[in-house]
C-alpha cells in the first residue's frame, strides 16, 4: 500500500505535536525544576529531546546542554521562535492591523504538507481553545485527533503567544 498524501501530511501533524509536547515539558521543567541541572533526574534523551537535538543511544548530554534546557528564557525564546506567522481574525490578519480578534491561527509549517493550530479567543484575547489541522496540497484541512492531555498540552502552547492588539 502507498502512502497518501493525508497520510504524509497527518504524519507531520504527529511531529509537530511531539516537537510542542517537547517544548512544553522543558518549558514546564524549568519553572518546576530548583535550577538544578546537575542534580536533575531527566535523562539524556528528554534533555536532547527539549533541546531539539537527535540523540543516539549511549549520547550523554553535557553540562552546557544541560543548563541550557533549565533556562527558562531560553525555554520560552525556542516557542515564540517556532510558529512561521500568528494571525487573529474577525477576518484573517496580523495582530496589530484592526478588527476585533475572535479566532487565532498559528501556522506551524506550510506547502505540502502543512500544520496550524486554530482556536478562539476569550474576551482577554487569550486562547481558550485550541485544535491541531493538517493538508497536504489540494487537500482540505484535516482535525488531527487529540486526547485530553494533548489537547491540554497545545492549549498551554497557544497561551505562550500575546494575541492583542498594540
């Protein structure tokens, strides 16, 4: 059986929720974790992992690596750089160019295939829901199926992103 394009584009879905889901736990793991990167008991893999690095059985993280997944700023700097664009909308936009915002788009990659996360806005423009599509070309958006704690989990990765206007 061949693979469908569906089936690629559900495929990169999968990676971006796992790429996320990474970026969540280290970003939760900075703020929870005394600061110890020493005494810390994440193995090498889950610091490769939130770090974004391929890691090989018998890979030992170094120190340097280590501290830097503890470092909360750099935890949140590697989320506000993953999206390619955010947009608000009544009507699609960029968030400083008008309209009252009601929905959100984060647009985690495009072409064939491509990933976003959509979802509505609060009265505080803060994101208080949140779903994960994919398409591959000529293709209609897909909802890529969530459990509760995925769903959790990219909810928390929205509110990461100011919405607002100005």
């Amino acid at each position: 059986m061949t693979e469908t394009k569906t089936d690629h584009a559900r495929d990169q879905a999968k990676c971006q929720l796992e790429s996320i889901t990474a970026m969540m736990k280290r970003l939760d793991h900075s703020r929870d974790c005394e600061g110890e990167a020493h005494g810390c008991s994440l193995t090498d893999a889950e610091i490769h992992d939130g770090l974004g690095l391929s890691h090989s059985e018998g890979d030992k993280a170094t120190d340097e690596e280590r501290t830097e997944y503890h470092d909360q700023e750099a935890a949140k700097q590697r989320i506000w750089e993953d999206p390619l664009e955010l947009s608000i909308r009544d009507d699609w936009h960029a968030p400083n160019e008008g309209g009252e915002a009601i929905d959100y788009l984060i647009l985690l990659c495009t072409g064939g295939p491509a990933v976003r996360i959509i979802g509505e806005l609060d009265k505080w423009t803060e994101p208080e829901t949140a779903r994960l599509e994919y398409q591959d070309w000529f293709t209609p958006w897909e909802n890529y199926p969530l459990d509760a704690q995925e769903e959790e989990t990219l909810l928390n990765y929205a509110r990461q992103f100011y919405f607002g206007e100005g």
